[in-house]
C-alpha cells in the first residue's frame, strides 16, 4: 500500500527514484525475510526492511510540506515492521 501511494507522489526525480527503492525494498525484505526458516534469517531482513522504511522517512522529511499525505502511512508502516522486528 504504501509502494503504491509514494509512487503517485510527486518529487524531484532524484528523490522519487530513491523513495521508490526503499519502498520497495521495504516489501521485497519482507518478503523474502518470511520465507526463511530460522527466527536470526527472518529477523536480519525484517531489520533490512526497516532500514529502508527510515530511508522513506528521511526522504518524506526532504520533501516537507509537499510530502505531508505519506506521512501517515510511513509512520503507521513504520510502526508494523518495528514490532515484526521486535517479535523475534
């Protein structure tokens, strides 16, 4: 969801273009940190993709105030993918 509405967001294209890896490298890590067996596997790309949920973050920060509308779903995705990280 929140691939698809950073995507409809308008930025300097240097800035889309890195927003637009991180947001997928949020789902892409998520992804592929589920389909690992071990608790230390899931947890290493679970952390990758907060990573670059932050990464998200710093850019929606650069884009302020033209950004404000992904400010509720990154902070809310945040949120998800810290407590998927703090479970294991």
């Amino acid at each position: 969801q929140f691939y698809r509405e950073a995507r409809a967001q308008s930025a300097p294209r240097h800035l889309k273009d890195q927003l637009m890896r991180a947001a997928s490298s949020v789902s892409l890590n998520l992804a592929e940190g589920s389909a690992k067996k071990s608790s230390a596997d899931r947890r290493r790309f679970y952390e990758i993709a907060l990573g670059s949920v932050r990464e998200c973050e710093a850019i929606i920060e650069l884009l302020e105030p033209t950004s404000q509308s992904l400010t509720g779903p990154i902070d809310k995705l945040a949120r998800h993918v810290y407590r998927l990280v703090q479970s294991l």
